[in-house]
C-alpha cells in the first residue's frame, strides 16, 4: 500500500530531555560536539522511528527533533533570504493568526524565526542541507527497501508571504511583483524536492496553517479592511494554489505529495484559527494538485465533514479526529462512528458506497504533538496512548492494513 497509510500522524513527536539539554547547552555557548549532540540526535531519532514501528506506524519520520521550530531552517538555507531582526510591526498582517498571537507589547513583532527575499531566491545544493539531514537520520535507521515508508514534513511555499503586508516579503530590489516572487519560490522548492527525491524520499507533507486561514471570519474580514492589499482574499488563495501546483510540477508519478491543513499547535496547545472548511473546500480539493488532505477534525471549530464531498476520486483525506491538545483519551466507538460519518460525504459526493469512499480515509491525530520543542500538555505515555489509539481505530475500521 502506497501513502497515505490508514494509521497516520502528522510528524512532530515530543522531544526526549536529553535532546533539549543539548540543545540547550549549545545556545549557553559550548560546540554541538561538546553538548554531544549530534550522537544524541541521532539516538532520539533511532529511538523515536522505533517506537513508531512498534506501534504500527509505517509514515515513519523524525520526530522533527532537529528543529526547534515545525517549519525548520530550509528557508534559511535558500540564497537571497535575509532573517529579520526585531522587525516592526508595520512589516506584518496584524490581523494574520500567528502573527496576533505573538504580538509583543511595544509593537514590535518576531513571530519567530523569520525570514524575507533581500535578493533574489535560488536553490544552493551546497547549502540546502537540513532536509537532507533528516532524512538521512531516519534513513540510517531503516533496511534500506524500508525507505519509501519515510515522510518528511516541509513548511508550506506560502509561509513566509501571507504573514507580511503586502509587498513586505522581499524588498523592492529583488522583486517587483508577488508574481516574480512567487515563480522563484516554486523553482526553489522544485530544486528541493528533486534533490530530496533523489536521495530516497517518497513522501512529502506540507504543513500549512495558512489554508486554514481562509476559513477563518477573522482573517477573512481583517484582509477585507487592509487597504494595502491588492484584490479579494480568494485571489490569495487562487495565488497560493497556483504556487502549490508550481512548486510540485513535474515531480515524479511516485513521489506522494500532501497538505495539512493547521490549525496552529503552539506552546501550551493554543491553536490560531477557527472557521469550517465549506468556504474553501470545493476550490481546494480540486484545483490544488496534492494527493492527500491532513485535515483536523477534532473539535466543532473545524465545522462538519459536509466539505468532503467535494473530494476527487483520485485524492485522499486523513480524519485528523485524535487531539494533541487534550490529554483525555477520546472515546474509540465515538472516533470510528465520526470515521464513517466522513465516509458518507465523501461516497456522496462521488456517487460511491461507504466501503468504497473509505478507501480514500485514513485517521491520525489533528497535529503534532511538539511544533515547538517544548511546551506542551501531554506526557510521552499521552502521546503513546493516543497513537495507539489511531492505530487500533485504523484496525478495525480498515481490518490491519497499514
């Protein structure tokens, strides 16, 4: 069986304290090799790749235990990209989720590791090794005939765009225009994933809190009052599908391609938006050339599975029905009804059977469970519980396949 496998999770796990005390150690001034911590990664990560094996997983990844932060340092690896220091407020949509959540209280704004196009961008072989690096961990654990099993999370190509005014993501003497920018964006990222798939991997998933966006009133009516913007918010979106489906053109017919679509997992499990898919789904599940939807369905603010009817037959959803957020441990008769009741959306909508629309679902958590390194409400024997819990979910539902 291909990607999406029915048990999924969406890539972040809970660091082990050894992990953060290297790191830690690092950022006091001692060398990754004082602070032991390229030996101690690479343990976290041997460990964490089995316990996802022995709990039945197969979408095997690292934990994203060499980033701090869930989009990691692969833009930061790009040429031309220029990190922000203390930028100011008026760079930044402050009405853009994330953005509003780590406002500071003297207007100025650093919504974390943040980086703008001051030249034009390219992707420097040399240079773009952080990917690599991952890969290559999870690898060195793994037969190799394993190999195409592993996935790998990857920052949405719109990320560093949609969190800044308008304009605002590169300076005027890289690029005149979103348009110019954004053809740079999908070359870098197509150079990415080519050299990626070179080195064996098979398996890619965005992870893009801003799709999510677009369902929120929130967002939806703050862009609707910055007179800065140029067109609707839904030409937004219509740009960021098209920077999608530039980015992975022409990638190979056995390379998986999928979205999630967050809806934030920040420190203490706070999450950014709220808004039902319907407003974007039928445009999305169409035009957007993924193979599979991560979709997080774990509480109300994520609306009803009606927007499944919208699903090609060609493409895939995972019912992200599992919290990362609330350690109580949700009730399996409970998420397997829910399961079924996606199935029935989407059969209607292609004019299938249940059985047969279930064929193209699959069930994980709603989130990582780690975005950020630290912080984070469940306990390793939580995060154990609820994996196993979509495991034994997937089970019955789909009778033991992968």
């Amino acid at each position: 069986m291909a990607p999406p496998f029915r048990a999924e999770h969406m890539g972040s796990l809970l660091r082990p304290q050894p992990l953060l005390d290297a790191r830690e150690a690092v950022r006091q001034g001692k060398t990754p090799e004082e602070a032991q911590l390229p030996a101690t990664e690479a343990k976290a990560v041997a460990d964490v790749v089995q316990l996802q094996r022995d709990l039945g997983f197969r979408a095997l990844c690292d934990g994203e235990f060499v980033r701090t932060r869930f989009w990691g340092l692969m833009w930061d690896e790009f040429d031309g990209t220029t990190r922000l220091q203390d930028a100011d407020a008026s760079m930044f949509r402050l009405y853009h989720p994330d953005v509003v959540s780590l406002i500071e209280q003297d207007r100025k704004v650093m919504p974390g590791d943040s980086v703008i196009a001051g030249a034009k961008l390219r992707h420097n072989p040399a240079k773009s090794l952080s990917n690599l690096h991952e890969l290559k961990l999870v690898q060195n654990t793994l037969p190799k005939e394993n190999w195409a099993d592993i996935k790998l999370t990857m920052i949405t190509p719109a990320w560093f765009h949609m969190r800044y005014k308008q304009g605002h993501a590169y300076t005027p003497e890289a690029y005149s225009s979103d348009a110019e920018y954004f053809a740079d964006v999908a070359a870098v990222y197509q150079a990415e994933l080519r050299q990626l798939y070179d080195a064996g991997l098979r398996n890619v998933q965005f992870d893009d809190p801003g799709l999510a966006y677009f369902c929120s009133d929130k967002f939806r009516a703050g862009w609707a009052a910055d007179k800065d913007n140029i067109g609707s918010v839904d030409d937004l979106l219509d740009a960021y599908i098209k920077l999608y489906n530039d980015s992975i053109k022409g990638l190979p017919a056995d390379f998986h391609t999928g979205v999630h679509l967050c809806r934030g997992n920040f420190i203490g499990g706070r999450h950014f938006a709220e808004g039902a898919y319907d407003v974007i789904a039928k445009k999305l599940f169409q035009e957007l050339d993924v193979n599979t939807f991560y979709l997080e369905y774990d509480t109300e603010r994520a609306g009803g599975f009606e927007p499944l009817q919208f699903l090609p037959a060609h493409k895939n959803v995972v019912v992200g029905a599992i919290s990362t957020k609330l350690r109580a441990l949700e009730d399996k008769e409970e998420v397997k009804a829910r399961i079924m009741q996606a199935a029935k959306f989407v059969a209607q909508g292609r004019g299938q059977t249940e059985e047969e629309a279930l064929k193209s679902i699959a069930i994980s958590p709603q989130c990582g469970f780690s975005t950020h390194e630290s912080g984070y409400p469940l306990s390793d024997d939580d995060q154990r519980a609820k994996l196993s819990l979509v495991r034994t979910i997937a089970n019955e539902i789909w009778g033991g396949e992968p």
